[in-house]
C-alpha cells in the first residue's frame, strides 16, 4: 500500500476532501456515493471550493476531482 492511501485510511472522507487540492482527485467506493455528493455540494459551497463527481461502474467506484 502507497503512503497516499495510509494517509487517506487514517483520515476522514470530509478531511480527505477538503484537503484536495485543484485537479486532486479522491476515489471511494460507490457505497459512499450518497455521502460523498452530499458534502462535495455542501461544505463545497461553505469552503468555496467546486468538485465534480464521476462513477465508474466497472470497477464499482465513485471520484471526487476539485475544480476550483
């Protein structure tokens, strides 16, 4: 396992989140698809910062990327 991925293990989605940086992206499990367009909408609009979601079916997946 890369450091990148023991450091999102210890941290949560929320940090993980606002911890991206423009053109970061974080990738979870489409279990938490609800969750993660639910604060990419709200605490992106509270941290001014915009995130674009994308699913990838295949390999079961959800991906958050900053904007902006």
């Amino acid at each position: 396992m890369n450091e990148t991925s023991e450091n999102q293990r210890k941290k949560s989605l929320l940090g993980q989140l606002s911890d991206l940086a423009v053109g970061e992206e974080l990738t979870v499990p489409v279990s938490r698809s609800s969750y993660l367009k639910s604060i990419c909408v709200s605490f992106g609009l509270q941290w001014d910062k915009k995130f674009s979601t994308s699913t990838n079916r295949a390999q079961r997946t959800i991906t958050a990327k900053r904007i902006s």
